[in-house]
C-alpha cells in the first residue's frame, strides 16, 4: 500500500498522546503508527519489520518536527554528558535499497516493511531467517529466555529446529544461543542496516568515543508528549480566561493562540 504521510493537527496530537500514553510499548508502536495510515486500513503494521516501524517513523517524525534531531547521551568513559546532532536524512540515507526504492519524498510502499525470509550460510550453521517484527516483541516481552525466543522468531522453522537441536549437544547452551544472535544480528545489519542504528559521539572532556544506539521510538515519543504538554498549557489558560472549549483552543492557528494568550498575560 502506498501511503502519503502529513502532519496530524493538534487535536489529533493530543488524542493520539491520551491514548497511548498508559500503552505497552509494543501497543505504543502500533498506536503510533496507526495515527499515520489512511483511516479505515486493513493494514497489519504487526507484521512489519523493527526497521521498517523505525523508517516509517522517520519520515513521520520529519512531517511534525522538520528534519533536525538531538539527543543527550552520557559518555561511556566519565559519564560526561554529550550531546548529538544530525538529521533524518542521515539516518534514512543509512537504510537498505530495498527501503530507499519504496520511499518518495513523504510517502512510502509499506510492502517494503513486510519481512521475507533470507539464506545464510555461516561456519557454524546454515539456516533461513527474517528481520524481527513488531508482533515479535509481544513474544520477547515474557520470554524466560529472550535469545532463544528471538531465535525462535527469526529464523524459519526448520532451521530453528536443527539449530535448536544443535545447542543441545553443547556443554554451555546459554553461550551458544549467545553466539547464535550475534551471529543473526551481524547479518540482519548487513541486509538491513536500519535494523539498529548506532551512533558515535566524541566526549568533549576525555575525548572518548561512545558509541549510542539511537531508538527514534523514543525520541518520537518524548517530543510528541512535550508538544503536548505545551498545547495542554494554552487550553488551560484560553478556556480558564474564555471559556473556550479544548477542541477549539486547539483547531486555533498557532499565531492566534499565541496572541489571545498574550492578551490575558497582559
């Protein structure tokens, strides 16, 4: 499905925020994304790919914030706080052909976030796997052992069962399933580096490089709520001094929002 991404209004951002806000973090992604998509959608956004979630968000988050993103990270070395910035363009330039051909300007194929089952061969073992989905995460949140259950996610069946039934036959089966997701997650970062995106920032005390993984779920999140907080403010000052209804505050320019509050400031 080819779908255009705009801008939500203020009303649509503070409902959006109302309902997600109390939400499992899986539930959160799907309410995020949700918000986007034309209004009826027979689309599953479970069965997209963590990268694809996170491309979808980018250009999302582009519509509501423009292109400039920063982050505050501490060092790894003397925990000196460091801040980064860099753009979405950035990030988005870093992602596989098969996203960049899918997306024009604000609009996107979200086939291209469906996941489709690769070979690898590596000297341990052979197998079939696929990039990990947003329903995976319902899986991996109650998981007694999360390297197993992602194993268990990714990989097709019939390779799951011999790797499985392999690890069984080692003495340290904990280490094995250890070198079983490293070895995963070298060659999902290799077929889709939007898998994790990993930054490096230079201290500007020690002169350290910390490397930081950046999590535009979050970054989303966090911006949205402070938009919010910010728009709750002005509904709290233009209805207390008007009587104005929230839904009206909101459907305001934000030019005359601007001015009707520094009128009751004055």
């Amino acid at each position: 499905m080819r779908v255009t991404i705009s801008a939500l209004n203020d009303n649509d951002r503070v409902a959006l925020w109302e309902k997600a806000l109390d939400m499992s973090p899986p539930d959160r992604n799907l309410a995020l994304l949700a918000a986007y998509l034309p209004k009826p959608s027979d689309e599953d956004v479970g069965e997209w790919t963590l990268a694809g979630r996170d491309h979808f968000l980018l250009l999302a988050y582009r519509c509501e914030f423009g292109e400039n993103i920063t982050v505050t990270s501490p060092c790894v070395s003397c925990d000196t706080k460091t801040q980064l910035s860099f753009r979405v363009s950035d990030v988005l330039a870093t992602s596989s052909d098969r996203l960049k051909t899918a997306c024009h300007l604000d609009s996107v194929n979200t086939e291209a976030y469906l996941p489709h089952y690769v070979s690898m061969n590596d000297d341990e073992f052979s197998c079939r796997f696929r990039l990990p989905t947003i329903g995976d995460l319902y899986l991996l949140a109650s998981a007694h052992s999360p390297l197993s259950q992602l194993a268990q996610c990714v990989l097709a069946p019939e390779s799951y069962n011999d790797v499985a039934t392999a690890i069984t036959q080692k003495d340290d089966p904990v280490s094995a399933w250890e070198g079983v997701y490293q070895t995963l997650e070298a060659q999902m970062l290799a077929i889709e580096p939007l898998t994790i995106v990993s930054l490096n920032a230079s201290c500007p005390e020690c002169k350290g490089e910390t490397a930081h993984q950046f999590d535009i779920v979050s970054q989303f999140w966090a911006l949205l709520a402070a938009d919010v907080e910010r728009q709750l403010w002005d509904v709290h000052i233009l209805a207390s001094a008007y009587g104005w209804s929230s839904h009206d505050i909101l459907a305001m320019s934000p030019a005359r929002r601007r001015q009707h509050i520094a009128m009751v400031i004055e």
